[in-house]
C-alpha cells in the first residue's frame, strides 16, 4: 500500500504543534513547582519563557506573585495588571488553590 506524499508531512506538523503544546504547559508547570518550592527567581524566568507564546492570564499573575515575592512591587503590578486585561473575569481563588493544593 502506498502512502499519500502529504500524509508525512502533515504527520511531522500534527508532531511538531503537540510537542510545542506539551512544551509550554510544562514552562507553566515547572513554574508553578518552582513558585511552591520557594524557587521564586526560578518560577519568574520559566514564566517569562512561557508567557511569550501563551499569554494567559493565570500565567501573568503567578509571575506576578513570583514578583512580588522577589520584592519587584511594581513588576508585580505589571503583570497583575495584564493578567485582568487578557481577563477582565479572572478569578485569583482558583490560581490560589492551584498553588496551595496543587488542584486546579
């Protein structure tokens, strides 16, 4: 049985986009365990990394607990600011149990 040219091709970008998917939750991931473990310096640059191609808003505020906890109160702001832009309807409760339970 012979294989059609574009099937390959399309094989490689289906490949390519769910591992750039995969790639970026787990920037948002290693942030968020780097934020749990005190590693605050750490969580921002992962989050920063993971902001530049999915800008959420949940992404936006975590960097800016991380900020915050870094004693960058004005770039804390920023990014909490930015966070409610992306999402005027965020809800800070549920960032807050993903941190403090690990749940989402």
């Amino acid at each position: 049985m012979k294989k059609s040219p574009a099937v390959i091709p399309a094989l490689v970008l289906f490949f390519v986009l769910t591992c750039s998917v995969a790639f970026a939750s787990s920037l948002y991931e290693q942030g968020m365990l780097a934020y749990r473990g005190g590693n605050y310096k750490l969580a921002s640059a992962l989050l920063e990394n993971y902001l530049k191609d999915h800008p959420t808003a949940e992404g936006y505020y975590l960097l800016g607990y991380s900020y915050y906890k870094l004693g960058r109160k004005k770039d804390a702001m920023v990014n909490f600011d930015q966070a409610y832009l992306l999402d005027p309807e965020f809800k800070p409760e549920v960032l807050n149990k993903e941190i403090n339970t690990g749940g989402k």
